[in-house]
C-alpha cells in the first residue's frame, strides 16, 4: 500500500484503499468460485447462494432470501424462477399466515447442493493454500473484527447501521 490508508499527496488511490480492495477480492472470489459450479450445474451466482441459505436456514420467505443473500428482490425473485424450473426448489404456503409463501429446497436440490457444497469446500481450500494455518486464523479473526466495525458504523443514507447480509451490503460469493 502507498501511504497511509490508500492516500497519496492529492487524496485517495482506489488501487490502495481497503474498502476498494475488499470489493475487487470479493468479486473475483466469488467468480472463481462461480466457475466451478456454473460449469457443472448450470447455476449462477444469485442460485447458489439461495441454494446455500435454503440449506443452511430451511424454507424461508422470499424477502429473507433477499437479506440473507446479500441479493435485491428482482435478483432473488428471477434465480428462484429459475430454481423451480429447475426442480431445486419449490414454494409452500405458510400454514401459519395462509398469505405468506415460503421457499424451500427440493430432494434434488438438496442432492445438488451437497455436490456444490463439497466442490466449494475443496476450492475454498485450494484458495487459502498459500497461507499458512497462523495467517488463515488471523485472516479469520480479522474479517470477523471488521464485519462487527461495519455493522456498528452508521449508513449515510440515514437508515440506522449498514449491515453486511442485507441486499445494500457487498455482492460476494
């Protein structure tokens, strides 16, 4: 990094400001890792993560998807539609309020996800090979630091905290 906090003489260098920086290994993770899924399942990246979190979490309504995906509406609404048409997943009625649907996986695609999963473990360790076991739990402490700093800072658009996870945070896989 040039100078203190990605600044040089006349201001900021994008190339050199974290947030940046953050955001350019975020994308380019997340289409490395879309590769290897993409190629094999035909999946996107809005998918594959309404795939990982309908696992993880279970049927869950479309808005939840939405936060939990770090997705917009109209981004989760097309990937389920594309999800259903695929047999991965299926919508049911909530019993408790008749008005809402919830989302949940198919048997097939909890069979896709499990072969998703284990080729996202794989790469992912593949990815952290050329850090040591020392640098991976700092680099694991450190994230966790900075997520909690940014979901404690205030959003300037007057809304209250700017939360990681939700549809206005980062786009990563």
């Amino acid at each position: 990094m040039s100078g203190k906090n990605g600044q040089n003489g006349n201001g900021l260098m994008l190339e050199a400001f974290l947030p940046y920086r953050l955001a350019v290994l975020a994308h380019a993770t997340s289409r490395a890792l879309s590769s290897v899924y993409a190629e094999q399942f035909g999946l996107s990246i809005a998918e594959w993560r309404i795939l990982a979190n309908l696992d993880r979490f279970g049927p869950l309504y479309a808005g939840e998807l939405a936060e939990r995906s770090s997705l917009d509406k109209p981004k989760v609404t097309r990937a389920l539609q594309r999800l259903e048409a695929a047999g991965l997943a299926h919508r049911t009625v909530d019993p408790e309020d008749r008005r809402q649907v919830r989302i949940l996986l198919s048997r097939r695609g909890r069979n896709v996800f499990r072969c998703i999963a284990a080729l996202a473990l794989e790469w992912e360790t593949k990815f952290l090979a050329p850090l040591a076991k020392n640098e991976r739990r700092a680099l694991e402490r450190i994230l966790t630091k900075l997520m909690q700093r940014v979901e404690d800072m205030p959003a300037r658009n007057g809304r209250g905290p700017f939360r990681l996870g939700t549809a206005s945070g980062a786009e990563a896989s």
